[in-house]
C-alpha cells in the first residue's frame, strides 16, 4: 500500500512538472509571438511612416476621364493616359473619376474598374460620377470636395472626358476651386475639325456646355488642350504596333484597340491616330514640350454648345467685329462688355512635335 501511494504521488508530481513546463513554453510561446506582433505592427507603421514621407512630395493626382479602352467604336485615348498615370511612381494617383462623354458613365465605370482589376491596381479608388448633363451630387463630386478639403491646394485635377463631376464640386462647395492646385483639360476648339471624309464635333466641352460654363467661369490656374492643338502630332498604325509590340503593356494596349485605327480610317479618312487626352497629361508632365499662351476667352452657354472657344477681340479692332457679323450701331457706343470681360486661360501648343510623339509611346514600349 506504502509503495503504491508513493507511486501516486510520484506519478501526480510528474505531472504537475509536465503541466508547468507546458505552461511555461505556452507563455514562452505567448511571449513570442506578441514580440513578432509588436514587431510587425512597428514595421507596418514605419512603412506606412517611409510611404507617406514619399508621397509626401509626390504631385497629387485625380484624374477625372470618359475611359473607353477597348469598347468597339469608342475611343481608346483616356485609357492609355490611365496607364501612363498607373506607371508613374512620382505622383500620388489619389482616385480616378468616371464621367460620361466617349459613352455612358456606367460603362466607363464598369471598363475603367476592369482595367484597374487586370493591372493589379484595384488600390486605386474609382468613382462614379454623374449620369447625365447637370447631374450635380454623385460620388465623384463629393469626393472630389472631400479630398479637396482633406489636401488643399495640392491636388491636379486631369480631366479628359465632360466636366459634369468638376461642376458638381462647385455647386456643392462654392469655395472647391480655391482649393484645388491647377486643372488640366482636354476640350474646345478655335475653329472647326474638318477631316478628308467629315468634320469632327467637340466632345469634351459640349456635351455638358452648362457644366463647361461654371467650370471655364469660375475655375482657377485652368489649362486647356484644345483639338486644334493636337493636331500637330500624329501616329501611324505602323509606329503605333511597332513601339508597342515588344513590351507585356504595349500587347496589353495593343489588344484593347482592336478596330479603332480602322475606325479612324473609316470615319474620318484619319490615316492614323491623334492621341488627345495624351496630349494634356504631357503637357502637364513636360511643359517644356510646349508653348504656354495666356488668353482671354469669350465664355458663354452658346459658344460651349459646340465646344468652341472664342478670343476676345482686342480694342481698336473693329473692321473684325463687323466681320464676325456685329451690328455695326452697336460698336459706336463701344465694344461689347461680354467681350472685354473675357477669362484669362492658359493654353498649351505643341513646341517639339518629334519629342512628344516619342513620350506618346516611350512609356508602352
């Protein structure tokens, strides 16, 4: 009975041996991974800490487009400037704004988030924007306050596609253009786009001319590309597909264009390919390439019916106004208030036509 019970205690001491040292190493285990948790979360926080201190002198970008890459019988220029924007690593891309014009915004929509999706960059955040002219409050313009108010006057608004969501900012926050640093546009015209087979519309400014308006009135730092500028640089299909054709994104781009070459071909008789909204983002980028020209601008609803421009006419110019058809009795008490109380706008023309040809396809190739 003695050695039975000694037995029992000796057994009942093993383990409570063996139970301590099971605690100790669960503890010892505790211990360790709290210590590789803490050192996670410093590492997580000094990398947050390295990537703000390197955006910290990034540009920041929103890029508000009419993306239609690769949707047939739509133009395919928004979404190379997307992925240019993409491959740049010294800006801060903070959002991308979908808009209407090249097609609905839903469309837009739904191809730009398919893109962000195919290149890995689903970290971009992508708004909707208003659904028709004068659709004010939508996601892109609360946003668009949003971040204004969160970085003010740091941020570059690129706009490629109608001006709906940029208006919409304006008339939710009368003071958004103060904030914003400077906004590029692709639109308007001076004079008509007539090619081989017809003329082209303005796009850009007319589709939503109300829009336009309040924009081009009372928008600050504003810089225009117009479609007469672009004109000065084009692509062949050769120089296009021969740049493109070695490199994983210029395949990618490459399928995505499918027919719009043809398009071009077909519609206007363009043996090629003008790469609008290209144009903006390198003039923005590579101002250097351009010539920049202060002009004051006649803005009115009627002339942004169809995108166009109009110079305001200098004093002492009259035999011009009679030429553009103004009453001559009206000219004798002056010229036309309108006129003189034009907006001063920025515009960019092309200055090195091989050198922004080169950039066009530099970054795909």
């Amino acid at each position: 009975m003695e050695t039975e019970k000694m037995e029992t205690e000796k057994m009942e001491t093993e383990k409570v041996g063996t139970e301590k040292i099971e605690t100790e190493n669960i503890e010892t285990e505790k211990t360790e991974i709290e210590k590789i948790e803490t050192q996670n979360i410093e590492t997580e926080k000094m990398e947050m800490q390295n990537r703000a201190r390197q955006n910290e002198n990034k540009r920041k970008i929103i890029f508000d487009c009419d993306n239609t890459m690769g949707i047939p019988g739509c133009d395919m220029d928004d979404g190379l400037c997307l992925l240019y924007l993409l491959g740049r690593e010294d800006i801060e891309l903070l959002a991308v704004s979908a808009s209407f014009g090249n097609n609905r915004t839903k469309v837009v929509y739904d191809n730009t988030k398919t893109m962000l999706r195919e290149r890995n960059r689903e970290d971009i955040p992508l708004w909707l924007g208003g659904l028709k002219p004068e659709d004010w409050d939508s996601e892109s313009s609360r946003n668009l306050v949003k971040f204004a108010r969160a970085y003010p006057h740091e941020i570059d608004l690129i706009v490629t596609g109608s001006l709906t969501n940029i208006a919409g900012a304006f008339v939710l926050d009368p003071e958004f253009f103060c904030l914003i640093k400077g906004i590029y546009f692709m639109g308007g015209i001076t004079a008509p786009l007539i090619f081989e087979k017809k003329e082209m519309k303005e796009l850009n400014f007319s589709v939503d001319y109300k829009a336009s308006t309040l924009v081009l009135q009372n928008g600050e730092n504003l810089h225009i590309i117009t479609g007469n500028a672009c004109l000065a640089v084009m692509t062949s299909y050769s120089d296009f597909k021969e740049r493109l054709e070695n490199s994983s994104i210029g395949q990618y781009i490459l399928k995505k264009e499918s027919d719009w070459f043809a398009y071009n071909d077909r519609e206007y008789g363009i043996k090629g390919f003008y790469n609008w909204d290209m144009t903006t983002v390198l003039y923005y980028f590579y101002p250097e390439l351009f010539f920049r020209k202060k002009k004051k601008i006649l803005i009115t609803e009627e002339n942004l019916k169809t995108g166009f421009l109009e110079e305001y006419l200098k004093t002492g110019f009259i035999e011009e106004y009679l030429e553009i058809g103004y009453p001559e009795e009206n000219l004798k008490a002056g010229y036309p208030e309108e006129k003189v109380l034009g907006r001063e706008l920025y515009f960019g023309e092309i200055k090195e036509k091989e050198e922004v040809k080169r950039k066009m396809l530099e970054a795909f190739a």
